[in-house]
C-alpha cells in the first residue's frame, strides 16, 4: 500500500500512547487482511506532543482539563495527516469535535486502579500523614473518604515519569492505572491491585477510543471490524453517567459497568474534593448488543437521581472549591 493511500494513526507522543496506537496499528492490518507484524507500512504512526503533556505543573482542572490531551491528535484527523486517532478513553471530553466519531473501541483490558508505594502494602496502611502523589481529584477524594490524615502531592506525567517521581521520594506512594501497565511491561510494580469495591475506577478507564473522521467511510468500516460491542455498551452507560453529571477534571466521578450474567451491572459514585461526602448507585439491567439506547438512558437517569440526591448546594460548593484548584 502506498504511502499516500495508508493508514496513518495519530496519537500522543507519550510511551503508553505510542503502545496503545501500536496495538490499534495490529488491528487495523488485520482487519485489512495483512500481516500485523508488518503493520507500519499500512498504518504508520504520526505522534505529536499534546498540550497535557507540555504542562506538566499543576493539576489537569488547573490547566485546562481533559481536552489538553486529545486536540492536536484530533486535529491530525481534521487536516488529514492521519485517517485514524487513538486516545485513552478516559481523556476524552463528552463530545467529539464536528466531523470526527468514536468508530471503535476494541476489548476493554482491566479497568482497575494500582496502589504502589515502597513504604505500604495498600494506602489504606501508610504511615500517617504520608505523601500521597497524584494529579486525579477522583483518586484523591476516594484516597481521603478513608484516610483524611494523608498529605496530597501533585504528581504528573507519563507512567515512567511518576514512577521515578516515588522513586526520588517526591511522594509516599501514587496510583496509576492496572491497564496502562500492563500495556507496558511493568505490572511487576503494582503493589497491590484495589478492587472497585475500594476504589471504583474513572469513566472509560481501560478502554481506548478509535476515531475518524465522519465522512471517511472507509476507515470507519475498518474501524468497525475491531469494535468490541460489550465494552462499547459498558463505556457507553460510563460516559452518559459523567455527562449527565457535567463531568470535569474538577468533579470526582466514577464509574464503571461490567457484564454479568447476561446484565450490564453499572456502579457510579460522586464525591466531594476532601472525600467526606460520597453519593454512590448501581444499576442492572438486560445485557444486549448493539442496545446503546438503553445503556445511555441508563446512565443518564443514574446520573439524575445523583444530581437529586446531592442538591444544588453540594454543586455549587464543588465548582468553588475547584475553581480554587
């Protein structure tokens, strides 16, 4: 294939980006009907330092939120210098720009979150008042609903970046998440596992998200051979949970749906900043392909009954809180 007909992929220049575009670069050979293993002459990867991974001060609600780590790839997709995007679920904001679609998101690798620390074997045994490094206001405020005694530190950067963070002592212990790992090579640094019942995981959390653009029929039917209509579903109830919770970086909001059984068995949580305050809710209903309807209204009407439970007041003192960042 020439290069002017390829594939090009677009995606962050960080180590864990280039992976997962590595993976989606396999599937799209093979879904094109050649070898995997010789899939940079189909889909080279065009990769290009996000906006995020520029500003590495601060936390993401202080600088901009999640879109900092999806504009310049998607906007590779709009120019035309690559036909596919690749991005990790859980960054992308609630709609896509015009003229780009979500055209597949393959199988789900394991959503939970990691615990690592030299000093503990679960953050729920630190030392009092230990360094807990992170930039995630999600995993802060569940980390503190459980230990409000423990120190927040800021701690940004690629997986490899954090890791040598702790390792200078910059923090206690930090958390990262089981798939970003595993991707990687280096679950071996997992200290321990939390399951969602200590820790219920961000919306999208180890799901990556295919995009193209719009009028681009062709990588859109590429595209569609790797979708995964289980975790399609499942990210499905997730994401309509945080939108209809206006979801940011600044509100700490979890989710997470899994099939069991034959039902989608949803989890949704909402916190306040400092963790005192939690509102939780589970929904189950029929599992069926393809029924994206009812896995959006499902979430939808979760994050609704959220919103009631909560009241404007709990809104209004979460947006002020952090907009102090």
């Amino acid at each position: 294939m020439s290069e002017k007909n390829a594939f090009a992929v677009a995606t962050r220049r960080s180590p864990l980006a280039l992976a997962q575009a590595r993976m989606v670069q396999r599937m799209i050979a093979k879904a094109i009907g050649h070898d995997p293993n010789t899939a940079n002459n189909d889909a080279p990867i065009r990769d290009f330092v996000s906006s995020g991974d520029q500003n590495l001060t601060g936390s993401l609600a202080e600088i901009g939120g999640k879109g900092l780590f999806t504009k310049e790839i998607e906007d590779a997709l709009l120019s035309g210098e690559a036909r596919f995007a690749v991005h990790s679920m859980k960054d992308m904001p609630a709609e896509s720009p015009p003229g780009l679609i979500t055209a597949a998101i393959p199988q789900r690798e394991d959503p939970r979150d990691v615990f690592i620390s030299p000093n503990s074997k679960t953050p729920w045994t630190l030392a009092e008042g230990a360094a807990i490094g992170t930039a995630s206001v999600r995993r802060l405020a569940q980390t503190l609903s459980r230990r409000p005694d423990l120190k927040p530190v800021t701690l940004r950067g690629n997986v490899g970046t954090r890791l040598k963070k702790l390792e200078r002592g910059e923090a206690d212990a930090t958390f990262l998440a089981l798939a970003g790992l595993r991707r990687l090579g280096l679950e071996q640094h997992a200290t321990y596992i939390l399951p969602p019942e200590e820790m219920l995981p961000a919306v999208g959390q180890g799901a990556l998200c295919v995009q193209t653009r719009e009028d681009d029929e062709e990588a859109r039917a590429i595209a569609a051979k790797f979708n995964c209509a289980e975790t399609e579903g499942c990210v499905a109830v997730e994401r309509a949970f945080l939108a209809g919770l206006d979801g940011s970086c600044r509100t700490p909001i979890a989710g997470l749906a899994v099939i069991e059984n034959g039902e989608v068995w949803f989890r949704g949580e909402l916190l306040s900043l400092d963790g005192e305050t939690q509102f939780k809710i589970e929904r189950k209903f029929p599992y069926t392909a393809n029924n994206i309807k009812q896995a959006v209204e499902t979430g939808a009407a979760a994050a609704i009954e959220i919103r009631e439970r909560a009241g404007v007041n709990f809104f209004a003192v979460l947006t002020n809180e952090g907009s102090r960042g």
